[in-house]
C-alpha cells in the first residue's frame, strides 16, 4: 500500500525536491533476541534507503496471535515457529510460508514454580499446561513432549490459556499452571532469579522462524517483501559474527541475558533469512503435527 503523499526534501535553495513515495511493509515478531538484526537494520536506516516505510509489531503471543494478524490484514509478513505457520498454512489459512530465517532449531525449555516439588519431565504427567494460545508453539510443543513421553494428550497434558510470558509467570504463581514452554534463553534471567526451575528442554528437529506472508500482500506487496528479506541478510551475518563481541553486549544489554549465555545462544543459532524453505522442513512439520493430531 502506497503511503498518500511522497516524501519530501528541501535542497539548499529552498526548493521542494518530491521523491517517491516509501512502499510500508508490515512486519510481525516476537519480543526475542532473534529478531534484532530487523531492528538494527530499520535503525540504520536501510529499509527506508530502499524506499520501505518498515513498519514492526512486537507481539508477546507468539506465532498464533501473529497467524490472527496476517489473516485479519493487520500485518503483511510475520517471522513465526515452523510448527504454527505449517498448522495454519495446511488447513488453508490464506497465508503463505515464504522463506527461512532462522535455520537451527529452537531449544524449549520446560519450566515449572521454583519449590513446586516438580523436579523432572516425569513429575510433569498430568499437570496443567499453560500455553500463550491455542495452536502456538507453546500448545503445539506440549503436545509434541506428551506424544514423545506417550501421554494422553488430554488427560496427561491438559492445557490453560495465560497469553503472554508474563501471563504465565503471573499463572504459575497463583498455582494455576504447572508447567510452560517457552524458549530458554528467553526466560533464563526468570530461572536465574529463582522464581521458576527448568527441568528439560525440547529442540525442534526443525528449523524454529520462518518468513509467511499473507496472501494478500504476497499480491501487492511481494517486492517489497524481497526488499526487506534481502536488506536484513547482511545484518544477519553481521550479528552472527559478533564483531568486538557486539552482538553479545547487545543481547546482554537487551535481553537480560548473561555475556556466557548470550554466547551460547548466539553459538547455537544459524540464520538464513532468505526466500527459501527446504521440504524437509515443511515434512518433517507436517508430520509431527498429524501424529499429535493437530493434522489430519
């Protein structure tokens, strides 16, 4: 969607220079540190040097929020789990799955209340689970845990709605969650600080984010979508080479995350961020998500 009036200069002699008009692209993540190298591009300046009015929404719900969003128009691209852009692009959700950006796995891990005498995988069957929304990655990888432990997915693994991060922190002190999965690193200073334990993790054996589009902006908007995939991938590489140890201060500083951990993470995460996706990984994902019966 083309803005209503072009932007505008002023040259040394006062006179008006009319440029074009900025192209917007609306773009959809989470609050998480995988997403910084859109922000420091759109810092820089870069998309705008290419004539996108890039436009972020942060959105604390995660990938099914971001699903809602493509479908309602309110965001033309969103950066989302594999697993929940697969589930929604399978049934014939008019969006798209466009590309990869992150390609290593996400490592989940499983947390409960510090005290709540829950010390292992095996204490969690039959406790309730909080998930951010139904078909999240929060709901989809519980149910992936209950399916790899052979629980009922229903009677082991019952779920509870809490929204956000901060939702289920909220959720888990009043006692009614017992356990959340949510990236690891993401709530690490949340374990660091004593309110909730971690008693194992479950990677993805796919790659975690994937570039989808909505079918109506893959319609008007796909050159703007190339722009800004191809803009970000040098930033990508940028923040994976952690320069001086850059990329590390930034996530410390942003994330609440240690200089070790953040050193971790950034070891164990590969960005692709390209206009491509492999069919493994769109099988692998539709197979996970027909045998916990989230596919038919």
């Amino acid at each position: 969607k083309r803005c209503a009036a072009p932007a505008i200069s002023t040259s040394a002699s006062g006179h008006s220079l009319c440029l074009r008009a900025l192209a917007t692209l609306r773009v959809a993540g989470v609050p998480e540190h995988f997403n910084a190298p859109f922000h420091l591009a759109n810092e820089r300046g870069l998309y705008k040097s290419k004539g996108i009015n890039f436009q972020w929404t942060m959105e604390p719900k995660g990938t099914g929020a971001m699903a809602q969003a493509l479908e309602c128009g309110k965001v033309d691209m969103a950066v989302m789990l594999a697993e929940g852009a697969v589930a929604r692009a399978a049934v014939g959700a008019p969006i798209k799955v466009v590309g990869t950006y992150v390609k290593s796995p996400l490592r989940w891990g499983i947390h409960v209340r510090n005290g709540s005498g829950l010390t292992s995988v095996v204490d969690l069957k039959g406790k309730m689970f909080g998930v951010s929304r139904m078909l999240s990655g929060s709901h989809l990888m519980a149910h992936v845990l209950a399916h790899q432990r052979g629980w009922d997915l229903q009677r082991d693994a019952p779920l509870k709605v809490v929204g956000t991060l901060d939702g289920a922190r909220e959720a888990m002190g009043r006692g009614e969650i017992d356990a959340w999965l949510w990236e690891k690193f993401t709530t690490k200073h949340i374990v660091d600080s004593g309110e909730w334990d971690i008693v194992g993790e479950v990677p993805t054996p796919w790659p975690c984010f994937l570039l989808v589009a909505s079918d109506a902006a893959l319609a008007e908007r796909a050159k703007e979508i190339q722009t800004v995939v191809e803009v970000t991938h040098p930033v990508c590489e940028e923040f994976k080479a952690n320069s001086g140890g850059l990329t590390t201060s930034y996530v410390s500083e942003h994330h609440a995350l240690g200089e070790e951990d953040a050193s971790e993470w950034l070891r164990g995460t590969e960005w692709a961020c390209a206009l491509e996706v492999q069919k493994s990984t769109l099988d692998k994902t539709q197979e996970a998500l027909v045998t916990i019966g989230q596919l038919k």
